[in-house]
C-alpha cells in the first residue's frame, strides 16, 4: 500500500468515525418521520412560521437555523423546554416575548415532534 493510499483510507475512516459520533449524540427519538411532523406544525397549527419565518431564518422572532442560541444549549431537551414555556418579556432579548406553545393549542407530543424538526434544522448530521 503506498502512502496515497494509505492517506485515503485514513481520511475515509476518520469520516466514518466522525459520522458515527454525530449520529450517537443526536437523540435516538428523533426520526425521520417525527422531524416531517414537526416541519408541518411548525408551518401551520404551531404558529412558529408567523414569527420565525417561513424558513425558520428569523423574522420577529430570531433565526432557528444557526448555532447560536440565545436562551439555552440547544440541545433537544432544551428546545422541548423552550417550546413548552416560551419566552417572558423579562428574558427576552430583543423585548419580544414568545407565548407558551408560541400561543397555540398544540399538544405536548406536538411540541416535542416541532422541537425534533427545530433541533433538525440547526444539527445536520452528515454535512
Ligand atoms: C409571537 C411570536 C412567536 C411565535 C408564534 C413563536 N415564537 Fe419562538 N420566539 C419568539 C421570540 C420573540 C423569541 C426570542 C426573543 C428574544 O429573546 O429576543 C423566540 C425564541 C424561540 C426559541 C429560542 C431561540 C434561542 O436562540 O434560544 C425557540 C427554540 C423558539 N422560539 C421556537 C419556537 C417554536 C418551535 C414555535 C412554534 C411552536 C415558536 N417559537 C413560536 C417569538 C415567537
């Protein structure tokens, strides 16, 4: 095996390495099929795309596409929390508050199936 080759395999296994690590840290709950759910409420009954935007980049509410979170780690459990809770006018950052639910109706199975898509949006295994 000549050095080349020996540096492609190395590279190609540290990506497999690397994958399977991104992978193990994302929730095992979260699903394809749950992140789809989510993606739906987000943009109709959840009433997240009505301040966060329909590509979820940000509009009166800040963008929930990047790695930078204002109000907590970003992890899933803590966007569940953030859902569920919202944000009160004396935490908010930008003077805005977000309702509970963001002022809607949805279930707690909804809101943990929106965090799955919100936590989806800025986690992106494999790229
Ligand atoms: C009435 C407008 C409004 C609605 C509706 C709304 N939000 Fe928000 N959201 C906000 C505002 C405003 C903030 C943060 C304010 C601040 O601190 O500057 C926020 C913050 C957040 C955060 C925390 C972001 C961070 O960086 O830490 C998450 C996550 C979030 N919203 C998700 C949702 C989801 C999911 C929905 C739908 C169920 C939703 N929001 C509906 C206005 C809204």
């Amino acid at each position: 095996m000549d050095t080349r080759t020996r540096a492609v395999l190395l590279l190609a296994l540290t990506a497999v390495v690397g994958s399977r690590t991104a992978l193990a840290q994302a929730p095992a709950a979260l699903t394809p099929a749950l992140i789809a759910q989510g993606d739906s409420i987000f943009h109709s009954k959840g009433n997240c795309y009505a301040c966060h935007g329909a590509n979820a980049q940000g509009a009166v509410g800040p963008n929930l596409t990047d790695a930078e979170w204002i109000h907590s780690d970003g992890s899933y459990d803590a966007i569940v929390k953030q859902v569920t809770t919202g944000v009160p006018q004396n935490e908010s950052k930008s003077g805005i508050m977000m309702p509970p639910k963001g002022g809607s109706s949805i279930t707690d199975d909804e809101v943990k199936a929106v965090a799955a898509y919100v936590y989806s949006l800025s986690h992106k295994t494999g790229s």
